[in-house]
C-alpha cells in the first residue's frame, strides 16, 4: 500500500480521536461516575457525623427532658391506684369514697361493678347509693373532684326524699378511678 504523507497525516488524526473518544467513554466516564457517587457518599456521612455532632452537643437538654419526663411518669404515677387487682383497687376507691363522705352524706348501700377500658386504661366502677342534703351532697362531689386521683362520676341521678324539705336528697353515684394497666393488644376485654 502506498499512502501519501497526507493521508497518513489523516489516517493517524483519525485514529487518535477514535483512541480519545473511546478512551473518554469506557475510561474517563465511568472514572468520572465512579468518583461522584464517591463524592456523593462522603456527602452523606459528613451530614450524618455533623447531626450526630449536634445531638451530642444538646446531651443536656435531652438530659432536662428525661428528668422532667421522669418526674412527669412519678406524679402520673400518684394519679392511679397503686394496686394491681382490680378487686384491691375497687376496695381502696370504696375506702376513699367513704373517707370523702365522712361528715356530708351517709352512704346507705355500694357495689361494685363491671370493670372496663376507657380510652385504653382499666377502670374500675363503683355504685354507691347516698342520703344528704343539697349542700353537703356538692360538697361530696368536690372532695370527689379535687382528690389527687384520677376520678370520674360517670353517672349521677338524683331525686327528692321528702316532699316537703326539697333539700333531702337520695342520690346514685357511679364513680370510676383507675389502675396503671393498659388495655392488652388483640387479646380479651375484661
């Protein structure tokens, strides 16, 4: 073959970009590819060391949240009936009942009824049956209402006794307190 200088010129231009363009390709590329996916992951854990960083520097403030957490879990703590059978605790709500009642009303009959979730928590009703007058009968449910204990008077009904002193009233009161116990998940309400 006989080729003329200036097609060898050409020959050997064309070559060298076909060399380049394929070395940019299957070589520079996916080295250019490769390190930004490198780049990008460097990234990533930099920002997830800087946020473990700033968690670490703000350790006290999650140290306040816990003891004020710790102190909130004690005072919710006073709040429920320390007992853990439900019969105990039904007889110490019928014991502050009657502490409540000492002096305001006369408490002629209690019984205790079916126990029941409210809102997910175990609650324990009683029934009780009480003579008074109007005044001491509000004084009652305040004592009820202020106790340190969570209680509810679910169901009041009231209705003279004497039809010449509207003050004399016989009253039926459901009051319910709880105990520290969640409803269980899936299984059988009591």
């Amino acid at each position: 073959m006989n080729i003329s200088r200036r097609d060898k010129k050409v020959l050997i231009a064309g070559i060298v970009f076909v060399v380049c363009y394929l070395l940019f390709f299957f070589v520079a590329k996916p080295i250019y590819k490769k390190q930004a996916k490198t780049d990008d992951k460097i990234k990533t854990k930099v920002q997830f060391i800087q946020k473990y960083y700033e968690v670490l520097n703000q350790k006290s403030y999650y140290q306040e949240k816990e003891k004020a957490n710790q102190s909130t879990h004690v005072s919710l703590a006073r709040r429920f009936f320390q007992e853990k059978q439900p019969g105990l605790a039904a007889a110490s709500l019928q014991k502050l009942v009657e502490s409540f009642s000492s002096g305001t009303v006369v408490i002629e009959r209690t019984k205790v009824n079916k126990l029941k979730y409210i809102e997910g928590i175990l609650a324990v009703p009683i029934e009780i049956s009480v003579r008074s007058s109007l005044k001491n009968l509000s004084l009652f449910l305040m004592r009820i209402e202020n106790h340190e204990k969570f209680l509810i008077i679910e169901e009041l009904r009231l209705r003279r006794i004497n039809k010449t002193d509207p003050e004399d009233l016989q009253t039926r009161l459901m009051i319910t307190g709880f105990i520290q116990e969640l409803e269980p998940q899936g299984g059988k309400p009591i």
